[in-house]
C-alpha cells in the first residue's frame, strides 16, 4: 500500500459493521497515518459516516450496532473491554454530519467540553473559547454575541461553531463528516484552510462528496463503495491514475 | 363541479357543528362556574380562610382545610419530584431497552389510570396500617405520591425522548460521561416539559378526594399541624421541624364534602365558596405550568 513516512495512528483491520443484520462494511483494511489528511470518498450510503463513527465510537450509542475485527490506536484495540471510551472521544473529536450545537450559549457551547473535565481558570476558558472560534473562523461574526443562543446562528455558523467546539477540547483526531455541506463557498475555503493549518498539530479524516474538495486539501483519499473499500492512496495517485475502473468512474462523475 | 360544491359545504357544516360544541361545552362551565360563584361570594371574606370549622356555618371557615392540602401538597412532591423524575431518567437513558424495561414502562402507564381509591386501599393498608404512620399527613401525602409517581415518571420519560439524539452525541463527543449528559445538557433542556408534567400531576393530587378518605383523612379539626418553622425567643431564633408531619389533616375537597353533606343552608354556601378556593388553587398551578411551558419553549427550539 502506502510507504509509511509518518506512523499510522489508526490501524484498521478487517473491520466490518453491521445495523441489526444489515451489513453496512465489510473487512475494511486501512491504515490512517498522523498528520494527515484522509479524505473519505463515496456515493450516498456507501458507509462513510459508519466508519468515521466506528472511530471514535460514537455509534455505540446506536442500539443495534455492531463491529467486527479491530481498531488499532495508538496500537491498542479501541474496542477492547478495557478501553476507556470517554478518553478516547477526547483524543478523537468529531463534528457531526448536521450541526448540532448544544441549545445553549455560543459561549457555553465551546466551555462545556473543557468545564466537563478539568478544572480550569475562567480566564484560561475564555481565552480557549476566542482561539477556537478564530480558528473555525466564526470570531469576527460572533465575538459581540457570545451569550447569543446557539440555536439562532444559520446552519453555516452552527457547523463553524461545532467544528470550534471539537477543536477547543484539543484532540489528536479530528473526523469531519462532510463539515462543509451546510456552508456557503467562502466559509469553506475559510474551513479548508483551517484544514491546512490543523495539518501540522492533528490528524484530520475528512467525509466529503466535494470531488475538488478532496483533491484539493487531503494527502490520501479513500473511496468507498457499498460497504467495501475500493482504493486508497496518496491523493494525486487516486485522482490522477485511479487503479480501479470504479475509482475513476466516480471521480469522473460517471457513476451515482 | 357539484361535488366541490358539496365538499365545501360538508366544510362548512364540519366548522359550525364545532364551533357549536364548543361554545355549548364553554357555556355549561360558565354556568356553573357563575352559579358557584354566586353562591359561595358571601362567604368568601378573611374570615373565612382564617377560621376553624365549626358547628354554625356563619363562623366555620377552612384554616385547617387550605393548610392541610398544603402540607400534602409539599409532602407528596418532596417525595414524588426525585423518585418521578429519578425513574424516568433511568428508564429513559439508563435502562436497556429490553423486554423488561418495555414490560415495568407498559405497568407505569397502567398504573397512571388505576383509579384513585385503589390508591388509597393501599395506603390504608401499607402506611397508615403496616408502617403505624396513622392518620397522619405523612401518610397522606405519601398516598399521593405513589398516585402522581407514574404520571411524572410518564413526563420525564416524555420530555428526555423529545430531545434529539443528536444533543446526545454531540456531548459525549467532546467526552462527556452519561452522568454528565444528563445532568449538563438533557435536564436543562427537558426542565420545561418536566415541571409542567409534575404541576399538571400535583393539580390532580391538590383535587384527590377519596383516597384521603380511605386512608382516613378527618373531616373535623379544629387545629393545625405544627408549623415546620418555629420562630423562638433566642438565638437562633428559627427551628425547622416536621413533625407537623405525624399530625393528623383535612383538605379542601374533604371539608367541601363534609358541609355539602350537611342538611343546613348555610354550610352550603360554605361549600360553594371552598369550592372557589379550590378551583382558584387548581387554576393557578394550571397557569404556572403554561407559564413554565412558554418560558422554555421560547428559549429552546430544535
Ligand atoms: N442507524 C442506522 N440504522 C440502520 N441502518 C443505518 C443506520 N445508519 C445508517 N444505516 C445504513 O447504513 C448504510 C451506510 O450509511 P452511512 O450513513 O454510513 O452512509 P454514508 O456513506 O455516510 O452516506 P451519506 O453520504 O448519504 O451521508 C446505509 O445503507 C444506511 O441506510
Ligand atoms: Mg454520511
């Protein structure tokens, strides 16, 4: 596959998943390398959402859902008996596929996942709120505001707003599950370039339906296709000299 | 073309048949609302809510009626708001959703239409019986308890449901635990609906007249229970008690049946005017629970 420049931070091997008897993967092998960029391509319901979920655990709350074979992070099995699941969701942030903003203040919003577990000065929270809405690039819209309820900023803001509340908490992981749907052009570019940036410090899995979007900010591009993973590699290899026919059809836009 | 006609018409005929109903329905409330009114306005001075019963109507009043529903009032909510809203927060979010959780949440909505007295046998037997509480507010408000137990348990689980399960997520991504879900993010935003459903059930309790009486609520007393705070002479000057606990009550609708029953005109215009007071306590914790509602309601929307 891929040669290992950097080093995986999460190993996948044979991963399927299944709702009920439903099987929505099936043995995905894969492996995410730190500070990176891994766009995840693929028509509707192929299952990306599933498997950004399945890292960081989150689709244990879904009542019938089930994985089979291993997660290695950090080379520990995510879904050993042992694995605290509240440190991991820490280490993995996650912005949801639609907004959704605690109905609380824009401030209390980005406070909660830091008030929750450490006791930290209000200054220091304070500080930590303005850095990450500055990042999300929603700062200037709402620094006048920060009581406001998060409930009445468009769908656009509110996605801005989630993406600061994962960064504010300072995972290593962060999934984006297509952050940019609910967003006009100019706060998407704002976001990829936060994307760039983030590069340095994090490891980011982007979902995306945006072919030029997963051209444009990942370094390895992932395509699936009903449950199974067809091709992964470096970006420019996947777009430019797909290997598989399947590939190149949806790239091209010839295929649902 | 005749049938559009016809269909509108049918409209038409739909609208004023319940325009009439309604009007017939509010029209027989008004009427015996005016009917009480008149009835009891003579009687309805201080006086009145600041005396004893007695045996000549012109000097009995409800003190020790108001106050004993009261003292049940406060009595069952300090027992029903945390074991209610407890039991529906572990069904709801707790529990696994197996076929015994299914079974005791269908025995909880049963269990909200089982009719009063039921409740109040029970009682008799277990509190004032088993537990030798007696006849005491104690007993009686722990009667009412178990009668509004299930209507809260019902309003918990239905004000925690109607938050979508998005909210959910979105907190345990950032790492939150299950305690602290519920506590930071599904309280706060299931509060609303949650105390309307505890005012609408504690309104019921206020109007509960017969398992009072199984349980063996008096319906002549000439004293109150002791007050939970008593006011002394030296420092520290107050001391709570609730002893006034172990004393025996009457309420509203218990007096209000008592002078009914009495041949005398007179208690029947006593009747009429507790009556009033009655309905003027139901009517204000029905408005504060639409309050409540409204206030929520324009805070939070999905
Ligand atoms: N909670 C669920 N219960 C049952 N089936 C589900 C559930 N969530 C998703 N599925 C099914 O799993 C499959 C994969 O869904 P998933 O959401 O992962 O797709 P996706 O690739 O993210 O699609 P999209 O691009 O539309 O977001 C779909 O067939 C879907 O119907
Ligand atoms: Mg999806």
């Amino acid at each position: 596959m891929v040669e290992n420049i950097q080093k995986p931070i999460f190993k996948i091997q044979n991963l399927s998943a299944f709702y009920g008897a439903k099987e929505v993967l099936r043995k995905i092998n894969i492996n995410i390398l730190s500070n990176s960029v891994t766009a995840i391509i693929g028509p509707s319901g192929c299952g990306k959402s599933t498997f950004v979920r399945s890292l960081n655990r989150i689709n244990d709350l879904i009542l019938n859902f089930r994985v089979q074979g291993k997660i290695f992070y950090h080379n520990k099995n995510i879904y050993d008996k042992d694995v605290d699941v509240v440190e991991l969701r820490r280490k993995v942030g996650m912005v949801f596929q639609k907004p959704n903003p605690f109905p609380k203040s824009i401030y209390e919003n980005i406070a909660y996942g830091l008030k929750i577990h450490n006791f930290i000065k209000k200054e220091m929270i304070d500080e930590i709120v303005e850095k990450s809405l500055k990042k999300a690039a929603l700062w200037d819209e709402v620094k006048d505001n920060l009581k406001q309820n998060a409930l009445s900023l468009s769908g656009g803001q509110q996605q801005r707003l989630c993406i600061a509340r994962a960064l504010a908490i300072e995972p290593e992981v962060i999934l984006l599950d297509e952050p940019c749907s609910a967003i006009d052009p100019i706060s998407t570019a704002k976001i990829e370039e936060l994307i760039y940036e983030l590069k340095k410090n994090y490891t980011i899995i982007i979902v995306t339906h945006n072919m030029q979007q997963a051209a444009r900010v990942s370094d390895y591009t992932a395509f699936f296709l009903s449950g199974e993973l067809i091709e992964f590699g470096k970006t420019e290899e996947v777009f430019k000299a797909p290997k598989d026919r399947r590939t190149e059809d949806y790239i091209t836009g010839r295929f649902g | 073309m005749s049938r559009k006609i016809f269909s509108r018409r049918l409209d038409k005929i739909f609208k004023i048949l319940g325009i009439s109903f309604m009007v017939f329905s509010l029209l027989v409330l008004l009427v015996l609302l005016i009917d009480v009114f008149l009835d009891g306005k003579s009687r309805l001075t201080w006086g009145f809510l600041t005396s004893f019963p007695s045996r000549k109507p012109q000097q009995a009043g409800i003190l020790s009626a108001w106050v004993g529903s009261v003292w049940i009032m406060i009595t069952t909510a300090i027992f029903a708001l945390p074991l209610g809203i407890g039991a529906g927060i572990y069904l709801e979010e707790y529990a696994r959703k197996n076929r015994l959780t299914k079974f005791i949440e269908i025995n909880i909505a049963n269990l909200a239409g089982v009719p009063s007295i039921i409740y109040g046998l029970l009682g008799l037997g277990l509190f004032v019986r088993y537990l030798n509480l007696d006849r005491s507010v104690l007993a009686g408000g722990l009667t009412l308890a178990l009668l509004v137990l299930p209507i809260i348990i019902l309003s918990t689980q239905q004000a925690l449901r109607a938050i979508p399960f998005s909210i959910r997520e979105a907190s345990y991504a950032v790492g939150a635990t299950k305690w602290q879900t519920v506590r930071h993010q599904l309280l706060p935003a299931a509060l609303g609906n949650i105390m309307t459903g505890v005012i609408l059930a504690m309104s019921r309790a206020i109007g509960e007249t017969a398992p009072l009486i199984t349980i063996g609520a008096l319906t002549y007393i000439a004293f109150l229970p002791q007050s939970p705070i008593i006011f002394l002479k030296n420092f520290p000057f107050v001391r709570f008690s609730l002893k006034g606990m172990f004393d025996p009550f009457t309420v509203l609708p218990i007096q209000i049946f008592n002078w009914v029953s009495r041949p005398q005109k007179g208690f029947f215009t006593n009747a009429a005017a507790g009556i009033i007071v009655l309905l003027c306590l139901t009517l204000i914790m029905n408005i504060s629970a639409i309050l409540l509602r409204h206030h929520y309601q324009g805070k939070i929307r999905w």
